[in-house]
C-alpha cells in the first residue's frame, strides 16, 4: 500500500474514530467502555482461559455446549463451525441488520459424556474416550491450518463477545431484554426479561450468544463484570478470568476512552489493534494484535524473504488497516533492537499486570 | 314499506266490491302485526350472529368443558376466525402458515372457557434444542374489559392481558402495554389443556369470570368484552411478533345477544313507522270509498 493512500485511510479512520473534540466516541447512553486487546503472538491455544470461562459459568445448567471464551485454529472453521459465514451484524450503511442464521447444535459440537466412571471406579481398560460418536467439537481442526509443507501455517484466535458499540444483538432483539451497560458498555442479557426468541442469537455476526435450552434464555458473556466491580475473588477488582489466568499474560483489559491507558494507545493512537472482521459494522471493542509468523522456508531449509501467513488472509479477518498496523510493529521492533525507547514495545511486552489491567481509572466521580 | 304499497294496490283493486274493504283492512292489520312481531324476532333469526361476535354459550355447570374433547362443546356455536401476519418488525415477521382458528366459547356462572382448534399437521412441543420452536396460541384481552386497544399488543395507557399456552412449556398470563412490553404476570389463574389430535390441535383456555388482581380483565357477565387471538407455528419458526393474528373480536356476554341495542331500536322503529303507513293507507281507502 502506497503512503498516500496509507494516510486516506488513516484519515478517513480517524473521522470514524474520533470525534470533533478528539473524545473516543462510545455507544449512545454509555458513560465509559470496557475493552480488551489480544496480543495473538502470544497465544499458545492452550484454553486456560477457555476453561477458567467455563468453570466460573458454564458449567451446567443448559450451558454445557457453551464457550462463552474459546480459541480457535485460524485459518479453520471455528465455533461454532463455519461461524463467519452465518449472517448477522449490519449492511454497508450501517443501518439495516443482515439476517443471520440459528447454528444447528452439532456445530458446537455436544458436551460428550466420558467413561470416566468405567476406567476409574470399574476396573475397565478401556482407553479414555467419548461415549458417544464424537466428530465435531470446539477447535476440532486444532492446528490443521492452511498452506503445504514445509510452508503451512496457522495460529490461535481467543474469542469473547465483542461488548460491541453497536451491538445487533441488541438490535435483533423486539423486547429490549439484551442491552449495553450504562456505566461500562457490556452488553447482558437481562434473564428475567429475556423470553427465548433467539434473535440475538442469529443477530451476532460472531455467534457470541448462546440459547440455553433448560433455562429456555439466551446467555453470553459477562465480561466478569462481578469481578471488575470488586465482588470476585478477595474482594478486590479484578480482570475476566479469561485474561488473569491466561499463561503467557496476552491480554490487556481497560477502558477504551482512558486515554492514559493502554488500551486507547493500542487502539487509536498507534492503531495496532484491530477488530476482527470490522465489514461486520458492530463495532466491537475486543481488539487484536495481528500475527507475525516465521518467514517461510525453501524445500532446502532455507529462509525465504516471504511472509507465512498470506496478508490477504489477515486482511479478510482484520480489514485493510492491518497492514499499516503491521508495518508499525514491524517499524517500532526494528528500534527496539536497535535499543531506542519503544513505547509500543514497552506496552506490548510489559509483565506488569498493573499495567495490563486498569480498571479503577474511573472509580472516583464519572 | 312493502306492506303498505300492498295495501294500497289491494285498495285500488276493490273498488267495485266493498266485501272485500274488510279483508284488505285484515289484511293490512296482519301485515302490520307481522312487522311489529319481526321487530323483535328478525335480528334474532336472520341475524343471530353479529360480524365479530363470538357468542358464549352458558351453561350451568362447568361438565367437561375444560376437556378440549368434551362433550360439553357440542351444542356451542363455532367460530371461524380468519387470521393473517401481524407485518412485525421481526425476521419473517410477514411469513406465516396458519390462516384461521376455530373459536367456541362457554361460561358457568364463575368460568369462562374459550376453546381454539387450528390446522397443524405436526405438533411441535419442543423449545429444547437450539433450533426447536413450539406451537403456541394465545387470546388477548383489554385490561380495561370495555375499552378496545390497539391490536398490536396494546399501548401504554391502554394495556392487554394475555392467555398464552405454548405446546412445550404451558401457560402463561401476560400483561403488555405496547408491542415488545410483555410481561409475566406471577401466578396465573389461566388454566388450560390442549391436544393434538389428526392434523389439528385443540386448546381450551379458562379462567374464573372475576379478577383477583390488578392489571388482569375483570370479566363481567353481563358485559361484551373484547378478545383477539394468535398462533404460531413452531415447525416455521415463529414466534415473537411473527404470528397469524385476528382482528378484535368481541366475547358475546351481555343480556343482548344477536344484536345490539342500536339494532334493535332501528328496528323498533321502521316496525313503528310501518304500522303508521298502513294505518294511514286504510284510512285514505275508506275515506276514497265515502264510508
């Protein structure tokens, strides 16, 4: 991409993303957004977080098919399967909401029952399996990817609800039962209003809602909000589980609108961070740092000056900026090897969970 | 009208034989009295049922009328309520499959029952899978028993109950004040119990004529009241706002069954002026005549 046309995007980013006053624009009627950005050179698919998610709510009780966090293998099918090619999220003026489809249950995939009890109370020497025919589950095509030998390639993509600015979940639904949060922009399902219609769940072009069948609701995401009100653990505020128990620490969690924190500088003042899929138009605010890969190799062994992951595979998940956002890292690496001040690095590579987590920053008056 | 231009053709006829004034004055007489007995029993018969009425039938004692199969049903009237796609602002909002339900409805003195029959070839009775949707009816009535709200679920100062009976989860009552309000109302005194049977089900709602509550139809015996009606085909996927609706119809309670009082006074009074036209032709007979 030439600069010229860098700068026309990034201005015409710019229009879209900052207000006249230079205000991060949030979701009408919402005082400040949460948001997270995902650092996916970090992801080793190891679905800690996909199982802290799962023990804090989603256990039982009509939710054993739901990963209200999963990682997924990209390039694959996803969860639930062929999720990107459901429907759901606005046209191209933003207005009208595409129509979106019901995912069947196979492709979640079920919650099969093991045969723990035979191998381990009865004796049995069986190996450890499903009891059941077992041929579809979350990341199923773990690290199949794409590409040929010695060239392939993939990488792990954690996904949330997006706690869009604007939500066509809420949109879809005729009762108001799913709305955004007046103090921090997360989107919930009010349970008591809620009466099973699922059109939220067609509605959200990521399939982020789930239908509980025993509860007959809708359920999703929280974003833990107990826990950043303070009421989990100690009783101190603290991140999503998603993100605390993450091993290599690839999240950050804040507010979009702290302009001090970091993620607003991910965001929008060096804009590395990129929404997944922003041709959906809700606007979501989890965002990602693109994957680097390995150069590829020549049959030989030999490095090739050749990206792995194809730029227009990133470009299909990530839009058109993630170019630019590469370059920048690219750019801003360079001069940390080169042992100048990096800003960006800094933020990229702290360890200090201070750092990664700010949630207080509003705590006092607004 | 036409008995007096009867009159007054038989009149010219009997000119030369003044026998026959006495017979054309019984004549009239008859006829007149024949208007004057129509008055009163013509709505009743050539026009039992008004547009929009659902008659109730009462009965003095519940039998099996909460049964959908009861025997109870027999001698009460049918009514065919055509239904159409309420245009709701919901995915498939205009597509729906079911294009009339049958309507009976019956009281004793404490509980009004109001069954509903609709084609359905395939009973859906399930919510539990992700893409399952049960068949479900529902019968919507003002709060306010004499008022008529808007037909799409009321508005805010002019609320509806509604009986809602879903094939997989039961019964609800529900209250709403405009479309997306509804609202649970705990406890539900609404009874019913459905069947499936061939290719059509049967669902018999009651409730207790009286309200134990604020915010739930007071029905009151003696009054007309409102009542709307609603399905939905589980196997299309409806639900919400996608659903075959009725026009209001009204529940036939009062003392004027067949008619209403503005009827019945028009009547009374073409029957009136139709004496008075006879009586006036007579009259102008004999007077032709010199007696």
């Amino acid at each position: 991409m030439s600069k010229t046309t860098d700068d026309a995007v990034r201005q015409a980013d710019d229009a879209v993303r900052q207000t006249d006053d230079g205000d991060v624009p949030l979701a009408e009627g919402v005082d400040h957004q949460v948001a997270m950005v995902m650092d996916l050179n970090k992801c080793i698919g190891c679905q800690t977080c996909t199982i802290a998610c799962k023990t804090n709510w989603t256990e039982s009780g009509g939710r054993e098919y739901m990963y209200w966090n999963n990682v997924e293998t990209k390039p694959g099918a996803g969860y639930p399967r062929d999720w990107e090619e459901m429907g759901g999220g606005w046209d191209e003026d933003g207005e009208s909401r595409t129509p979106g489809e019901l995912p069947d249950e196979e492709d979640y995939g079920r919650a099969w029952e093991f045969n723990h009890e035979a191998i381990m109370y009865e004796g049995s020497d069986e190996p450890l399996r499903p009891m059941e025919n077992a041929d579809w589950g979350p990341n199923w095509d773990e690290d199949e990817g794409a590409g040929e030998y010695p060239n392939s390639y993939y990488f792990y993509l954690p996904r949330i609800c997006n706690h869009c600015t604007h939500p066509s979940c809420v949109e879809a639904c005729p009762r108001s039962a799913i709305y955004k949060r007046e103090e921090d922009g997360i989107v919930l399902v009010d349970q008591d209003r809620c009466r099973g219609y699922r059109y939220c769940v067609e509605g959200c072009p990521y399939k982020k809602v789930f239908y509980n069948a025993q509860t007959k609701t809708s359920e999703k995401c929280i974003f833990c909000y107990p826990r950043i009100e303070g009421e989990g653990p100690e009783g101190e505020v603290r991140p999503p589980s998603c993100a605390e128990d993450c091993p290599p620490q690839l999240r950050h969690v804040g507010f979009l609108d702290d302009e001090e924190g970091p993620i607003h500088k991910l965001v929008n003042e060096y804009e590395v961070a990129l929404r997944l899929h922003p041709e959906y138009r809700t606007e979501p605010n989890v965002y990602y740092i693109p994957p680097y890969a390995p150069p590829q190799t020549s049959e030989s062994g030999e490095t090739v000056d050749a990206e792995r992951i194809p730029r227009n595979y990133l470009e299909e998940l990530f839009g058109p900026e993630v170019e630019s956002a590469l370059n920048t890292i690219t750019r801003e690496r360079e001069k940390a090897e080169r042992g100048e001040e990096s800003e960006l690095m800094d933020i990229l590579s702290t360890v200090n969970n201070d750092d990664q987590y700010r949630l207080e920053v509003f705590d006092d008056g607004s | 009208m036409m008995a007096a231009d009867d009159a007054g053709i038989g009149g010219d006829e009997s000119d030369d034989d003044s026998g026959i004034g006495s017979r054309e004055l019984a004549v009239a007489a008859a006829l007149a009295l024949a208007v004057v007995a129509a008055t009163a029993a013509f709505p009743a018969v050539a026009d039992a049922r008004a547009a929009y009425e659902i008659p109730v039938e009462r009965q003095s004692s519940a039998g099996d009328l909460a049964e959908p199969t009861g025997d109870a049903w027999t001698s009460v009237e049918t009514v065919d309520v055509p239904m159409s796609s309420t245009g709701a602002a919901v995915p498939g909002g205009a597509e729906t499959t079911v294009e009339s339900v049958r309507v009976e409805a019956a009281r004793t003195d404490e509980r009004l029952y109001l069954r509903l029959s609709w084609s359905d070839p395939a009973a859906n009775a399930s919510t539990d899978s992700l893409r399952s949707f049960a068949d479900a009816a529902a019968v919507q009535l003002p709060v306010s028993a004499e008022s008529q709200p808007p037909i799409a679920m009321g508005s805010t100062d002019n609320r509806v109950n509604v009986w809602y009976w879903n094939a997989a989860d039961g019964t609800e009552s529900l209250l709403a004040g405009g479309a997306g309000s509804t609202t649970r109302v705990p406890e539900s005194a609404v009874e019913t119990r459905a069947t499936h049977t061939g290719d059509r089900w049967t669902v018999v709602f009651s409730r207790s004529l009286a309200s134990d509550r604020a915010n739930v139809t007071d029905v009151d015996p003696d009054q007309d009241v409102n009542a709307a009606f609603a399905v939905w085909e589980g196997a299309n996927e409806e639900r919400s706002g996608q659903k075959a609706a009725s026009e209001w119809y009204y529940l036939s309670l009062g003392p004027n069954e067949g008619g209403t009082i503005y009827e019945t006074v028009l009547w009374a009074l073409a029957g009136i002026a139709v004496v008075f036209t006879t009586l006036v032709t007579v009259e102008g007979v004999r007077r032709t005549r010199g007696e």
